[in-house]
C-alpha cells in the first residue's frame, strides 16, 4: 500500500490549523468507524474489526451509543484469561462487584477527551486486581441477553500494579519494558528496518534509550539502513518523503552523540542537505498545482508558512504543519550538537513558523496560524514536537526555553488527549511524553492521566497494542509494534539516555 495512506490516514483538508469533522469513536455518523479497520495480518488479523484492547483479560470491546454504561465484547483472543468465560456480543456492565457509574464520552475535542466511563472504570479495577490484595483475581458483570452473570478471570499477578512515580522506580514498569524491548528487537527485518517512519524512528530510540548495549547493534543496523535510504539529491518527491528523512536525523544524531562514531557524520551531512532544501522558504518552491488542489492553503504571500516543512519537499498540498516543523527544528538542534553546519536563518525561520502557530497558552496549532481561540487546545503531539525542539535550541536566547517551558505546561495542565494526535497517535504520544519531561510536574500529571492507557493497552503477550483513535495511521499488521515500539520509548524517558530524554552533552 502507497505510504501516503498507509501512514497517514487524513484525507480532510485542514483549513487555519482546525480539523474538518472526523467520526467519533462512537460511530455516530453512522460509517462503521472505527470499527470496521481490519489488521491485514500480525496477531490482531483474526479480530473482526479494530476495538478497545481491555489489557490482559483477552479481550476486545466496542463502545456503542445507545449502551454508554456498558463494553460490547466483539472478540476474545484464544488461550486468554477470558476465554471460555466471556462470550462474543456480551456486554461488561461492571466490574468488582459494582455497575459502571459513568457515561462513555468517547470522541475527538476538548469535551470528550480522555477515558471517563467504563474503559477508565475497568483500567482502575484491572490494575487494582493485579496488585498483592487483589490476588490476581478480576470479577467481571455481564449482561447475556436478558441475564446478568458474574465471572471472575485470573488475570495473575505478574506485573502487579504501577508505582505512584512510573515509569520511574516502578517493577511493573521495568518488567513490562524488559518484555517490550526483546519483542521490538524481534521485529527488525534483516535490512535493519523496523517499517515505516514511526517505526524507524521509535523503535532504535526505544533501544538506545534503554542504555543496555546488547541493543546497540540492532540500532547500528538501523542507522545504517538509514544512511542507505537518504541522499543530500533525493528526486522521490511522493510518499511523505520528508517523515523518512526526519526520522533518520532524529535517530542517526541520537546514534552519533551516544557512541561517537563518526562514520555517522557524512551520512547526517546528507540528510541536512536534503532538508534544508525540502524546507519550504521561497515561493519559487510551490508546486503549481496546489493553486487548484488546495486553493484556501494557497500561500497569499513570501511570509506565509514560510520556514515550514510539509509531507515532501516544497510546498504542496495544503503545505507546511507543525508536526513536521517541530521535528525539522528538532533535527537542527541535534545535528549542531554533532557538529553538523546549521544556516542558523533557516533554523530560525522553522522557530518563527512554530511560534505563529502558537496560542497563548502554549498549545501549537496545526500549522503557522491559530486556528482556533488563543487558550484552546486539543492533541498535543505537534505542541511537544515543537518544545523539545525549543528546549535543544542551541541558541543563547531565553526565549526558546521560555516557550518549551509554555509548551510543557499546556500539555500538563491538558493530559486527556494523550492517545488521540492527529496523524499518527502513537507518535504523538512519544513526542507529548518528552515535551512533558521538560517540566516534572508536567510529565507526572501525563503519566497520573494515562495510567488507564497502560493498563488497557497491554496484551497477555507481553506486547502493546494500538487502541481505537480518530486517525489509523500505521493500524495494520504492525500495529503491535507501533504501541510497543513508542510505550518501551516512553517508559525508558526516566533512563536519560538520549538527549531528547534529558542526557547532558558537552
């Protein structure tokens, strides 16, 4: 499948940074979405559509408009604590001896951000069992047609329960990112890819940030796949080209600065030649056809969406966004810290871009305007890409870190959207998690907010799973290895073993 629709899968024109309407994940609009998504293969290619992971019972459940106090069972995983208990078409009504309280508010925008409901009812239920009081033991109430039953499903005990300071000096979180990089280093291919440009970029970080050096040669592998796949000449303008080539100056700098090896550098002078070419600074670089493809993002004049990147070189399309801006900064920040010339113009011209695109609060819209109130805020993936780009600015003005702090604290103060970036989420997810790193009372806020998100997205194979969204960007046969690959990320934040995870270079 064209990486264009395999990896993101917007098809909306995006007009002044706000999202045309998407389907809720309650299929109000009456399309079947998200649900019908199938995975093409991997272990989720039997489950008959793509539903909420309810972590290590087994099983697989769909929210449905007119049961907003109840989880549809629409699959059980074979060889699962629920198998032979819970049946296809049950619903889950309560849990522990109690009904579920809360309405599902499950969707896209400020309202309805977050899990209140049964997913979140039955996350605290599912952790609280798995601790030394609950002995393992998870009491489930269903309604089967007219009846209601109870059934109690050994979940076990092995991961136990988070600590109050997780990731950070937390077993559960220790043994589960053990667990996850073993299934992330199994899934390299032996070109020394992982996938697409999520997976080449999370992937090798989650293995270098886990500090064990038994991993260093896989992201070796990986790099060099890397320097294989970019050229300061590159002609391939089609298949979002400039995803592939953010992810390895991403990766390659974090490879270099970690182990000196300079046979890195040629390679990275090549992908900052393509970038600074790919950024987008004159308007000699518009394709023409975006007049007529996308005429309201046409730009109006030299300064608009100027010092942006967008899907491919240039400017095409509905041009520059900040998703891709924030990581184009990112990547000069890291590449002067390797040594790498940076045209400091050109490095300051993405800031700019990133910085008119940003509300008072510190929320960064989806492209170089505000689109929408100046306190407003929605997913955060864009707004932490652009702060750790801030944060590693290399330049002396305070102002780049004042605006990191800003960014930071938004996402603090706003933690409910974590799983729901537009694009790719669980890429937005990665870069949420260490722009909130900047501030720790942030970054705790994050991970107090999204504890039910660990819990339900962990699978009895000891993998994560990518659960239901407003976008599907990389669902699919990977889309274990998508979680996986950003939650052993995240989990490894506390490590500091990457620059962007708060290692100190000289």
């Amino acid at each position: 499948m064209n990486l264009r629709f395999r990896m993101f899968g917007w098809a909306c024109l995006l007009l002044l940074g706000v999202a045309a309407p998407v389907s809720a994940q309650v299929d109000y609009n009456g399309n079947d979405s998200p649900w019908a998504r199938r995975a093409s293969s991997g272990p989720d290619a039997e489950v008959p559509g793509w539903f909420y992971n309810l972590g290590l019972t087994g099983l697989r459940a769909q929210l449905v408009a007119d049961q907003p106090k109840a989880l549809l069972i629409k699959y059980v995983l074979p060889k699962t604590p629920a198998s032979g208990q819970v049946g296809v078409v049950d619903y889950i009504v309560g849990a522990c001896g109690q009904m579920f309280q809360e309405p599902h508010r499950d969707g896209y925008g400020e309202k309805v951000f977050g899990a209140d409901g049964p997913i979140l009812e039955l996350a605290q239920v599912l952790e609280a069992c798995q601790s030394e009081a609950g002995r393992g033991k998870l009491s489930l109430t269903l309604k089967r047609g007219d009846e209601t039953k109870d059934v109690v499903l050994d979940v076990g005990q092995k991961y136990g329960g988070f600590a109050a300071t997780y990731p950070a000096n937390c077993p559960k979180s220790n043994k589960i990112l053990v667990e996850l990089l073993e299934y992330v280093a199994g899934h390299q291919k032996e070109n020394g890819s992982f996938g697409d440009p999520v997976h080449n970029a999370f992937a090798p970080l989650a293995l270098l940030a886990s500090g064990d050096a038994k991993y260093l040669p896989a992201v070796e592998r990986n790099v060099r796949w890397h320097a294989r796949e970019t050229r300061s000449d590159d002609k391939r303008y089609a298949d979002l080209m400039n995803w592939t080539y953010m992810s390895a100056a991403i990766v390659m700098c974090e490879y270099h600065l970690a182990t000196g090896e300079k046979w890195v550098l040629p390679e990275l002078q090549e992908v900052y030649d393509h970038l600074a070419k790919a950024q987008y600074l004159d308007m000699s670089q518009i394709n023409p056809k975006a007049k007529i493809s996308h005429p309201h993002s046409f730009p109006k004049g030299p300064k608009d969406a100027h010092g942006g990147w967008g899907h491919n070189p240039g400017f095409e399309g509905y041009g520059p966004i900040a998703m891709l801006t924030g990581q184009g900064a990112l990547a000069y920040s890291l590449m002067d810290r390797c040594g790498i010339k940076i045209d400091r113009k050109k490095h300051e011209a993405a800031f700019d871009f990133l910085k008119r695109g940003m509300g008072a609060n510190g929320y960064v819209w989806y492209g170089d305007q505000i689109g929408g109130p100046p306190q407003g805020w929605a997913d955060m993936g864009r707004t932490g890409a652009t702060a750790i780009a801030n944060f590693l600015s290399p330049y002396s003005d305070p102002v780049y870190r004042e605006r990191a702090m800003a960014h930071a604290k938004v996402i603090g103060l706003h933690p409910q959207s974590f799983p729901d970036t537009h694009g790719s989420p669980p890429m937005g997810m990665a870069y949420t998690a260490i722009a909130a790193n900047i501030d720790p009372d942030s970054f705790r806020k994050l991970m107090d907010a999204n504890r039910w998100l660990f819990t339900m997205a962990h699978c009895t194979d000891g993998s994560f799973y990518y659960q239901p969204n407003r976008d599907n960007a990389g669902y699919g046969s990977n889309s274990r290895l998508t979680a996986s690959s950003v939650v052993a990320f995240i989990f490894s934040i506390p490590k500091q073993s990457l620059v962007i995870t708060g290692r100190k270079t000289n």
